[in-house]
C-alpha cells in the first residue's frame, strides 16, 4: 500500500488554499494579444477516407533540440490496421506500424512525414510512442547534431499481432534530415507478463535515459491478468544496453495466493506512467494508482470511484527507488470520459516535469484533472456530463512534500466542462508552461455515437474540444489566463475512426510540449479536416506580471 503525502507542504488554512487555487483563474487578459501563437501547421501527411486510407492520428509526443529548431513527434497512425491481423482492407504502409514519425527542422514551420519505423526481428511497433533527446553532445559550433533521439513505442508480432514488448529506437539529425540507426526489443523477463503504457525520458549528460512501463503481469496461474506493476529501465551509455527492471510499484492485490479462491479478485489499478530527469540526475516518476477493483455483493466486477497518484525517485541513476507515495487524491475519470472519446475509459494520468534552472530549479511538477465530483461505476455505453478541473502540484523536495493544488483556469460548472490531459514544462527561466485540453459537453442536435470496443456510447451531448497553454511566472504558485492555442474547435463525435483495437482511441491517450528559452511548442488531436490529425503551434512570449502577456 502506498504511503500518503498529499499536499502536506502546505500548513495554510482551507479557506487560504482555496483563495489560492481560485486566483488561477481571475487574472486579468490584459496584454494577451502580444503573445504570438503561430499558425496551426498539420504534422502527419494528409489522410483520405477509408478503403483508401485508415483515418486517425493521435497520440502525440514531442521532443526538440534547446533552440527549438529540431523537433522530433511522434503519433498513433491507424493505417497500421490496414495489415494483418486487423486486415482492414485499406492500402497498408511501407514498413506497417501503429507508431509513425514526423520532424521539422525549421522549428515547427513545416514537417515531413516520415510513416512508421522499421521492423525489430518479428516486431513492428504497436502504438502509444514517447519521444526524447538525450543531449549533451555538442559540435565544436555548439550545434546538437550529435544528440541521439529515443523513440519508445508498444511492440506486436507483425503476423500474429500478439504484443507483450516494447521497442526503444535512436535516430539523429543531419542538416535537414532526420534518420533511426537502429532499435532494440525490451522484453519483460517473466513469461505471461505484457509492457504497456510506456514513457522515457533523457538527460542532458549524452549518456542516460530512463523507460518507464505498466506491466500487466502474470497472476493467479493467468497470463496477463495483473492489475499493473510499474517498473523502469535504465541506460547509462547512451541506448547501447538497458539494464533493469526495477520495480517500482509492485503489484498491489489482496490476494495472489494462486490455490486461493479469491486470488487476483481485489486490487489497486497501476497504469499511465511518466517519468521525468533532475538537473542533478534525479529520476522522477509519477503514475495512476487506482481505483480499487472489488466483487460486489451480486459477485460483479466494480470499482471505486476515486484513486490516486502515486509518485517515487531515485538519486543513484535509476538503480533503487524510493517507497511510493500517494501526492494526490482525486474523484477518478475512469467513468467520466468525453462522451465522443472512443474508449470505455479514461485514465487519470499525471504528467511531470522538473524546473532544470532558474529561481526553483529541481522543483518537481505534476499535472491532474480530477472529477469535479464522485463519478460511480456505470456502463460504459452511457454519457457522463459531470466537469473535470486541471491542476498543477511541486514538490521541492525530491517529492518528500508537496504545496496544495492549484487550478490552471476558472472553476469549471458542476456538469458541461471537462479540462484533461494537463502537461507541464518549463522554460529555462523558470517560467512554468501547462498544455491541456478543454472539451465542452454540450447538445448540438445529433446525437453523439461513438465506438467503445464491441459496442457504443450514443446520446445528445457531443464533445467540443479546444487546446489551451496557461503559464505562472511564479513557480506555480499562480497562473495567468488561459490562452486557446487550437484556431478551430474539434467535435470527437464527427471525426470519421474505424475501429481496430480495444486499446487505441479516437483521439489519442495524451497530448505533447516542450518549452524553450522564450517558447512553448505544442502538438494535439484536431479534426479540422476531417480525420483526426496531429497539428502542431509555437507559442511565443510570456505572461506579464498582471496576467496578461508580454513580448519577450
């Protein structure tokens, strides 16, 4: 079980922390139109209609050099169903992949589509990637051509299409090119298990990086069947070798007692891993830990309608961890998805990052969005308008403490609204940058119906989703207005997605940024031609000292 240190930083009264949180949202919008939001730019080719295509791209994770010049995304492409074992009939891709690739050397003002990666032995990639540059190795001119860049991705049998591996890739840069030299299959060591729900991370020493996974291990006799272990890899010598795992969340079950009627019948849910690296070569991670799974009186499966984060770090390179601990309680989203997210679920995700320089530097940040209110088990099939808020939490102590939560915009209705995917960054200054989505619950007069897996959640309300970035010059203590940085609203109800998997969605499973020295580079799921693709846009400039915005 984990140990509970949620947000006892702070010894302020209630009201004070309340007062706190709801200042995030009343800054004044004076100034905001002197930031500069680029144009929104499509990352991924142009998609067409299916048979001729399979439409989706999500899922993206952005990686760039210091100056924001190179940049490297990564994104679920669908067109990976047009082969077997899906064989969805549509042209397949050349190699065939769930994960595609994308990168710009013009700081984002284009991208070249590069498709999916190379085959590892029998594996193709699977879905779900993470990408990260692990710098350091600099030219004589101080240009990062020499950085390598991970490409972390979920591995399938290219035939079969079982997948329990994940694939890790580098590539570099080369004037306006980019290229991957080579790959390595990360195997879980105990047959049964399956890795999934992968992040990685680098630092800046040009020799580690760090892979964070969930697995779903093997219990009770049955493969597959865990509630989630959350366990990290290790390479010191820039990917030429990984070492591990080390568990870092064992599994957290009642029972696992095999000859036991009730083995694997309770337990904690462990998934959505990040990780993330300190300036003195700390490794953070974060993940979702819950909710509680249970037999009800009528012997049914049901959960609870809360869970927590749960956190925990190393200061010796990723070879020991610290005991978990839970740094956030929350109402869970599990039961209360966007009524147009193709899924039956959505996760409470954290997402991390840690202040390299500036005034705070080593301060830890981490982004949720709980419920509003309590959301119980209930059919998957059937809307949730309940609202969800976005926070940010620090810790500056290697997670020993952490301040209370802070909104990143105006408390939301008690129904209509729900904020997710909040994902921090920060600016070599300090400035503290969050990226999330907003989607507005509303009747449009069709009917949303969206598919589920084996079946569909059909009602009035569809989802109306926008991008927005909000920022505090402060060390998170406060935020400014928040800024739409989407030109146009997406509808998740409309975008057309055939579906392929029970574990792929619509729109993806996250969304990516990165922060330079005076810019905040953004990429998320936009349907406004259409299909779902990735966009990307560079913010540029900051927040002024009323909440507004300033030119940097």
């Amino acid at each position: 079980m984990l140990d509970k240190r949620v947000e006892r930083k702070s010894r302020l009264r209630p009201w004070v922390v309340l007062l706190l949180a709801a200042a995030a949202g009343v800054a004044t919008t004076a100034g905001a139109d002197s930031l500069k939001v680029s144009e929104a730019v499509r990352v991924n080719a142009p998609q067409a209609l299916f048979p001729n295509d399979n439409p989706s791209r999500n899922s993206s994770t952005l990686a760039s050099d210091e100056k924001g010049d190179q940049l490297l995304v990564g994104f679920e492409d669908f067109q990976g169903f047009c082969v077997a074992p899906s064989n969805l009939g549509c042209p397949p891709q050349n190699p065939p992949g769930l994960s595609g690739y994308a990168f710009s050397t013009n700081g984002g003002g284009s991208f070249t589509d590069g498709g999916s990666l190379f085959a590892l032995g029998t594996s193709i990639p699977a879905g779900h990637p993470w990408v990260a540059r692990l710098g350091g190795k600099k030219d004589k001119k101080g240009n990062d051509d020499r950085d390598t860049w991970f490409y972390a991705t979920m591995m399938r049998n290219k035939t079969t299409g079982a997948g329990t591996n994940l694939g890790v890739y580098r590539g570099h840069f080369s004037g306006n090119n980019f290229t991957f030299d080579d790959g390595q299959v990360i195997n879980p060591p105990i047959a049964g298990d399956f890795y999934t729900r992968e992040a990685i991370a680098a630092a800046d020493d040009g020799n580690s990086a760090y892979l964070v996974t969930a697995n779903i291990a093997k219990i009770c006799g049955v493969s597959q069947a865990g509630f989630g272990q959350i366990e990290v890899w290790r390479t010191h010598d820039g990917g030429d070798s990984w070492q591990g795992p080390v568990i870092v969340g064992v599994e957290d079950v009642a029972v696992l007692d095999p000859t036991s009627p009730d083995c694997g019948n309770d337990g904690f849910l462990q998934v959505a891993p990040a990780v993330s690296v300190g300036p003195q070569g700390e490794v953070y991670v974060v993940w979702q830990h819950g909710p509680h799974f249970f037999l009800n009186a009528a012997g049914a499966v049901v959960n609870s309608p809360d869970s927590t984060i749960a956190f925990a770090s190393s200061t010796d390179g990723g070879q020991t961890f610290t005991a978990p601990v839970a740094i956030a309680e929350l109402n869970a989203m599990r039961d209360n998805p966007p009524s147009g997210y193709a899924q039956n679920r959505l996760n409470d995700q954290p997402r991390i990052a840690v202040a390299m320089s500036g005034p705070n530097r080593g301060r830890v940040y981490v982004g949720i969005y709980p419920s509003v209110a309590p959301v119980p088990t209930g059919p998957a099939t059937v809307q949730t308008p309940g609202s969800s808020q976005a926070y940010l939490i620090h810790s500056d102590d290697q997670g020993a403490t952490w301040s209370p939560r802070v909104a990143l915009a105006p408390p939301p209705p008690p129904t209509g609204v729900k904020r997710i995917w909040p994902t921090p960054s920060v600016r070599t200054n300090g400035d503290v940058d969050v990226v999330y989505l907003e989607s507005r619950e509303v009747a449009t007069g069709t009917n949303c119906n969206a598919p589920i897996g084996g079946a569909r959640r059909i009602g009035p309300l569809n989802s109306l989703v926008d991008t927005y970035w909000v920022q505090s010059r402060d060390g998170g203590a406060t935020f400014g207005t928040p800024v739409k940085v989407s030109s146009v609203t997406s509808n998740w109800c409309t975008a057309p997605y055939r579906f392929g998997s029970f574990t792929l969605s619509n729109a993806g499973a996250y969304i990516g940024t990165v922060s330079t020295s005076n810019h905040t580079l953004v990429t998320w799921p936009d349907d406004r031609n259409g299909p779902m693709d990735v966009f990307f846009a560079d913010i540029k400039g900051h927040q002024s000292d009323d909440g507004g915005s300033d030119d940097d």
